[in-house]
C-alpha cells in the first residue's frame, strides 16, 4: 500500500477552497482534502504504482486547471 500526503499553500483562504471544491468534484472517493485556512491538506493511498502515478497525474492536473481558472498561482 503507497500512501500519499501533501499540505499546498496557496494564496488565499478563497482560492484553496475553491480548489478544494475542484479536487472533491473530480477525485471523490479516491482523494480526501482538509482545509486548514490557506493550506490545502491532500491524503490518498494506492494498491500499487500504476495507480500512484494515475491518482497522483489525475490530482494535480485538477488542480493546475482550477489555478488557471482562478487565476491564482500555488507558493513554491
């Protein structure tokens, strides 16, 4: 089992709601999140690497999109 946990600080409580709300539309039932003001907390587990690297891809790409949407930008 590969487990997965990230926190992603954005710029504002606003916009990592609004990406919360975006992972939570296209990821139900295999991401959960936690909002912790404007830190994103990102969970999942995997079987293997296949679904890993699918789940991981899927996530970030959802939330690339939603950034582009909202015109934020996540702090390196």
């Amino acid at each position: 089992m590969i487990n997965f946990r990230a926190s992603v600080k954005f710029d504002d409580e606003k916009i990592a709601s609004i990406i919360a709300g975006s992972i939570e539309i296209e990821n139900r039932g295999y991401v959960n999140t936690k909002l912790a003001g404007d830190m994103l907390e990102i969970f999942f587990e995997s079987k293997d690497y296949g679904n890993f690297l699918h789940t991981f891809n899927d996530l970030f790409s959802s939330i690339s999109l939603a950034l582009n949407v909202v015109g934020g930008k996540r702090d390196d």
